[in-house]
C-alpha cells in the first residue's frame, strides 16, 4: 500500500518529483499545503488504504483524531516540499515525528549522534597531560581555553567565570595588568577558588605568578626571563605551563622549563594577526612537536574586522591541521561576543573531522546567516500586480497608544503607559499585547510585529538593537 502524500497545488509539481521511484501517492488538497485539515485528511483515507500519511511539516493542525479514526499514522514530513526526497530515501531507518517536521527531525539526530561520537572519541582518548581532568593533547578534542581581560576590575568575577565555563569553555583564564599586584592576585583567586574547572594565571610577572599558585592550575606565560625566577616554584605546585619564545627560541625556554622540573608543558609559537605574519607564523608549528601546542586564535580573531563564526570555524581547522591542543578564544570586543561558543562548536567539528575528510556534513556547523542549500520553491501565482506607492509622511497614531521596545537580559521588552510586556519570541510578546487590547490599527499592528521580531533577531544574532533604526 502506498503512502499518500497530501500536498498544495502550488508544491504538487515539487512534490511529484520527489515521490518519483517510490510508492506514494500524491494528492492536491488545496492551493496550500499547510492548510491542510483533518476533515480533509479523513475523507481522503476513506477513499482508499494507505500505510501511513506524510503532511507538510507546515501543518498547525492535529491529526490525533484522524488517526484514531483510520488507524493510519500520520506524521510531519520536511517543511520545504524540497527536502522531501531525502525523508522518503529514509523511511525505513527514520522513526517521523507526528509534531515535529522531519527535517528538524533529521537535524535534532544528526546533532545527536555527534555528540554521541564526540562523548565516545573523548572517552577512549589517550591525553599527553592532564589539566585538573581535563585531558589536554594526545586523541582528545582541541580545549578551549577563554580570557577574562583585567581580572581585577571584574566587580562579579566568579560570574563572569561560571559563564565563560557555561558557554564551552574548557580552561578559563585571568588576565593581570602592568597595574596588578600580588594582592590582587590572591583576591582574585579566592573569589573562583571553589569552582571547579581548570583556571589559569596570565602574567609574565615572576609576582603575579607565584601569587597565583595556590589554585591555579596553568601558568600563562613562562619565558628565558622568569623561569629562572618562579620555574622551581610552578615545578613544586604541580602547575602545568605554557612556554613561549621571546629573546631566546621556544625550544631553548621549553628546555630551560624541563630544568626547573615543570612536569606537564605547552608550547605556544605564537600565532600572529592576519597582516601580520599569520601564515609565516603557522610555519613556526613543528610536524612533531613533543609536546601539546597553544593556539592563540583570539590574536586574529580580535584583530580583524570580519564576523567572528567563520574566522573561528577556519582558525579551528588551522588549529587542526597544525595539531593544536590548546585553543585560545577571545571576547575583549563587541565583534567577537559568543567567541568561545563559537570556537567551542569548531574544534568539536574538527574532532568529527576524523570520521570524514573534511568538516562538512559531520552533524554540527557555525552557519549562522547562510544557508547550506538554497531551496527551490514553487513560483507564486497570481493574476495582478500592484505597485505599492511610498509611505505617507504623516503616521496617524493608534489611539490605544504607543510602545517602546527594546532587549534586556536576553529577552524582548515592549513597554506601553508603565507596563512592560517580556518574553523570547516577537510572537508572544505581541499576543499578549493583542489580548491587553492595546492595538487599534492595523498598520500599528504591523508595524508592532516588524520591531518586536527584529528584536528577536537582534537576540539571535547577539546584535544591539534600536527601535526604527535599520537591523
């Protein structure tokens, strides 16, 4: 019995095609697909027998009771009549969602079945070192390791700390000024003290480091000039180091941190911006280095003005390729907010990238704005067309009154006479509006739901967001 596939007469061509070479049979129901309803659904399984029924994952009905009625299953199909070749190429293996429109379905498992490989890579990984148990080299996922920039002037550090863990972080790092002083060190410490992941102390001040040594757990940056000065006491505290060249070369100062006892060392050639020696730079990583490599990704991601998600995305593949271990994210500016999330999905597609031979199609992606494949859709028919005339200068204003919009705390505020209306999607927040009785006029209404979803893409895409102005 074959499988029927209601759809729109402005989709039937598409979806005849796709349903090409399998058993379906393809039924127009309407101009629309989505509007598809149960009454309709339930005379067409009347007329004859069918294994189950794929909708258009566009549908907003339910078909619980059609289904109870036939006793044939009724499930969501893609919601792009385009994607449905892949979903029926897949019936035998793919368990459809009677809620959920399959090509989320497809997605959500894909998503899913990475993170079973990635958990499962983690786990048999055999690391160079650890760090406070998080394996660092060897088999394991590139670490993350995130920058809190003047750790000192942080008025809740421990919060800014948790949330860069929160965000994929797998080291987080402080950061100490010219200005900072040893006390300032040890405040700071004992503020995140009891957190649990791996810290690390940035300076290359013998001072700040020692101060920094009862809890941290990895010293940023050790050189020819203050080895000799703290490298015996970071041997003693069982801290792990990054080891860097300055006016000798990364093998000789790596030599000198061995002599001091330092058991467990990165080495960082130091990866320079765009501009500025990045690919010289990239040939100072050894094939066979001897030890965990840093990555300083945060150097170029800062230093160049283009969106962050694809710079991370090649950075982490650079950082690949080069066999990185540490990869350093940074969020000092405006343009790279969400930088460690970002470089965190990265080096987890790096490490699907062992599966496949590059980093496509592995479960996970950065694409944000882009699509990874345009959808063909059907022509839309009509028999006139009208050329709309410019705006009229003057707004009439809707008696019920006026908002002001804007985002907070991660959400939508629209305030109207005193009254603030919050919530996460543009659709909410103007439902509730729209039950409050405080829209009159239809072009106010329009005009409501232009800025409030702009204020949810704003959220979205981690932009600010100004009410009339452009997005």
């Amino acid at each position: 019995m074959p499988v029927l596939l209601p759809t729109g007469a402005a989709t039937y061509q598409l979806v005849s095609e796709a349903a090409t070479g399998f058993d379906a049979e393809v039924v127009v129901t309407g101009e629309i697909a989505s509007f598809l309803t149960p009454l309709q659904l339930l005379s067409l399984l009347k007329e004859r027998q069918y294994d189950l029924v794929i909708v258009s994952g566009m549908c907003t009905a339910s078909f619980v009771q059609v289904e109870q009625e036939t006793g044939v299953p009724v499930f969501r199909g893609p919601r792009h009549a385009a994607d449905l070749p892949l979903i029926l190429s897949r019936l035998g293996s793919l368990e459809l969602s009677r809620t959920l429109p399959a090509d989320e379905l497809i997605r959500l498992q894909r998503q899913e079945e990475a993170g079973r490989k990635l958990a499962g890579l983690e786990r048999s990984a055999i690391p160079d070192l650890l760090i406070r148990r998080v394996k660092i080299g060897g088999g394991s996922r590139m670490k993350v390791l995130a920058e809190v920039m003047d750790a000192p002037r942080q008025p809740d550090l421990a919060a800014v700390v948790t949330d860069l863990f929160s965000r994929g972080a797998d080291i987080v790092d402080l950061g100490f000024g010219f200005d900072a002083t040893p006390e300032d060190v040890r405040r700071c410490f004992s503020a995140v003290e009891s957190i649990e992941g791996p810290l690390a102390v940035d300076s290359q001040d013998p001072a700040l480091i020692r101060a920094a040594l009862f809890r941290a757990d990895l010293v940023l940056s050790l050189h020819e000039e203050n080895i000799p000065l703290v490298g015996a006491e970071v041997a003693s505290a069982g801290v792990a180091a990054v080891v860097v060249p300055r006016y000798q070369s990364l093998v000789e100062n790596l030599a000198l941190a061995e002599e001091a006892g330092i058991v467990s060392l990165i080495a960082d050639p130091l990866l320079q911006p765009v501009g500025s020696g990045l690919v010289r730079s990239l040939r100072e990583f050894p094939e066979e280095p001897g030890y965990p490599l840093f990555f300083g990704a945060g150097n170029v991601t800062e230093l160049i003005d283009a969106d962050s998600v694809g710079v991370q995305a090649l950075l982490a593949g650079m950082a690949l390729e080069v066999h990185a271990a540490l990869v350093f994210a940074s969020e000092h500016s405006d343009k790279t907010h969400g930088a460690v999330e970002e470089m965190r999905r990265a080096t987890e597609m790096m490490m699907l990238v062992r599966c496949r031979p590059y980093p496509k199609d592995v479960g996970l992606d950065l694409l944000v704005i882009k699509e990874k494949r345009r959808r063909r859709e059907p022509p839309l028919a009509y028999q006139q067309r009208i050329e709309v005339s410019p705006l009229a200068a003057d707004l009439t204003y809707d008696p019920a009154g006026n908002f002001r919009i804007g985002i907070e705390d991660g959400q939508i505020v629209a305030v109207h006479n005193g009254t603030a209306f919050v919530g996460s999607h543009w659709e909410e927040v103007f439902a509730e509006i729209q039950a409050e009785g405080l829209v009159s006029l239809l072009d106010h209404a329009a005009y409501l739901g232009k800025e409030l979803y702009k204020a949810e893409l704003a959220l979205s895409f981690g932009r600010s967001f100004e009410q009339d102005g452009p997005f």
